[in-house]
C-alpha cells in the first residue's frame, strides 16, 4: 500500500517506436518496484520492441494511427480495473522509483495529476533544457499556471479526468494537452522533482518538434482558454488605434488639420481592439461557468459513488 492507494490501482501506459534497446529494462524495473499493470501501446517498431515486450509476458497492443498521442488514446481504451494510469516513455530515461511518491502526492493533495518534473540528471542537453524551459513558460503564460515541466514524459494522471479528452493534438504535444485539459476545467495538477536519465537508443525529440509543440499551444489556447490569446490579439490593436487617433486629434486641435482617412482607421483599430477586451471578459465568465459546472458534475459523481 502507498498512503491508501494500492500499486494495482495503476495502470503504466508505455508508448513505444522502436525502443528494443530499453523497453525490458523499464518493464523490469517497474516490476521490481511492485507494479505489474503494464500496457506496451507500440506505434509500428520495425525491431524487437514488440517481441521484447511480448518475452517479459506483458500486454501489448498495437496503437490505432500514428504518433504518441493516438497511442494514449488507444491505450486508455483497454484501461478498465484501475482508476489512475502512469504515461512513461520507453526510453528507460524516468526512473521506475518515483512512482511511489507520485501516488502518495495524487492521495495526499487529491491531485488529478501528477507531474514528474525532470529536476536532475544526465539526461538534459542544454539545447533540450533551454527549449522545455522557454516551452513551459509559454504555456504558463497562455493558461495562466505555474508549472515547472509541462513536457515531462512521466505522469500520473486520473482516469476520469481524461475521459473527454479530445486529443486533438498530435504527436509530442500530447502532454502540453492533457495538462491544458485538466488545469482548464478546473481540476487540481501538482508535480514532484524527479531524475532524468540519459535515454537509450535514437533520440526521436528534435528543434523543429520544438516549434510544433509550441504552435500547437496557441491552438489549446484558442480551444481551452481563448483569454490570453484575445487579449494577445487585442492589446496590439488597441494600442495602434489609441495611438493613431491621438496624432489625429492632436492634429486637428493645435493644428487645423483633418486627417479622414487616419481618423477612421485609428477609430477602427480601437473598435477591434475594445471588442477584444470585451470578448476576453466574456470568456473569463464562460470559463469559470464552465469550471462551476464541472465541479458540480464531479460532486455528483462522489455523492452517486
């Protein structure tokens, strides 16, 4: 027992493409931590993964579509006796160990997920460690938290939390999703420090992934918290306008001067811009309408359970 929460109350999601090298080590060392709910979800390996995995006599399913996102979402399907499952890269680069103390932390806090912040290690480039860092603070800023490491590969997440998960996403921005979902609708995301370890095998994250997963986040803007976004639009605008229609009445008052055409385009440029303060105070209470309804949703659930 882990603070009430049993280690089959967990299922360990493994995404894997062509990970032979690693995959029977990290199903060991979960195993030899007490965990044996284990689900290799692979993306088409053209070398021994699936037949490693198969060896250790752990399920292995063959995930529907392409990349890491379509295989959590196939995985979650065959997700049915436990109500928290573990995603962890087959890379053997997140240590098995930390798995108790995401458990304790999910009991502890009532978390809906766990973040395994990757705090130290010889895992970290400094391309790698820039990018996360500049990565997650672009998400802080879209969606108003203060997370430390939106991208880790290891987290412990609540079943029916990612039950509407729409998973519009693709590919590595999965996790930049789920966190989107969650933290949007109100739900609680704590994060512990953990290792990170130097993969094994090809390296499959590179720059311009990097640049995806970061158009990708104004996207989850736009689709989970549009206030950032419309405000980001909208200031530019306001400030352009204000501008524009100052110089024209400054014109106009010291020096007699009609300016028409500027006249107009500095009162439309404000017309946009204060349309997009006012459909970011609109979003604001959609939003916390939408967070209140969730929250009542799941109190009923309790009460039902």
């Amino acid at each position: 027992m882990v603070d009430d929460l049993p280690k089959d109350s967990v299922t360990i999601i493994i995404p894997t493409l062509n990970e032979e090298e690693a995959i029977g080590l990290v199903i060991d060392e979960f195993r030899s931590y007490g965990y044996n709910n284990i689900i290799v979800i692979d993306g088409g390996s053209s070398d021994k993964t699936v037949e490693i995995a198969k060896s250790k006599g752990v399920k292995v399913i063959s995930q529907e579509g392409k990349g890491k996102a379509m295989a959590i979402a196939t995985a979650l399907k065959y997700v049915v006796n436990t109500p928290y499952v573990l995603v962890v890269d087959g890379d053997y680069s997140y240590p098995a160990r930390f798995l108790d103390e995401m458990l304790k932390t999910m009991n502890k806090f009532k978390c809906d997920e766990v973040i395994g912040v990757r705090s130290y290690g010889d895992g970290f480039t400094h391309t790698f460690k820039f990018g996360n860092i500049i990565l997650t603070n672009v998400f802080n800023f879209l969606f108003g938290t203060k997370l430390r490491d939106v991208l880790s590969g290891m987290y412990l997440i609540r079943v029916d939390s990612v039950s509407d998960l729409l998973f519009e996403m693709k590919g590595f921005s999965i996790e930049s999703e789920i966190v989107a979902h969650i933290a949007s609708t109100g739900r609680k995301i704590c994060e512990i420090p953990i290792e990170y370890r130097k993969r094994l095998g090809k390296k499959k994250l590179g720059v311009r992934h990097g640049f995806r997963i970061a158009l990708d986040m104004l996207r989850l803007a736009y689709r989970y918290n549009p206030v950032s976004l419309l405000l980001i639009i909208s200031i530019p605008f306001l400030v352009m306008g204000f501008a524009l229609s100052s110089y024209v009445l400054y014109r106009y008052v010291v020096y007699g001067v009609k300016h028409y055409v500027k006249g107009l385009i500095g009162l439309g440029l404000l017309a946009v811009g204060v349309l997009g303060i006012f459909l970011s105070l609109l979003s604001i209470y959609l939003k916390r309408f939408e967070i209140r309804i969730y929250r009542r949703i799941r109190e009923l659930e309790k009460r039902l359970e």
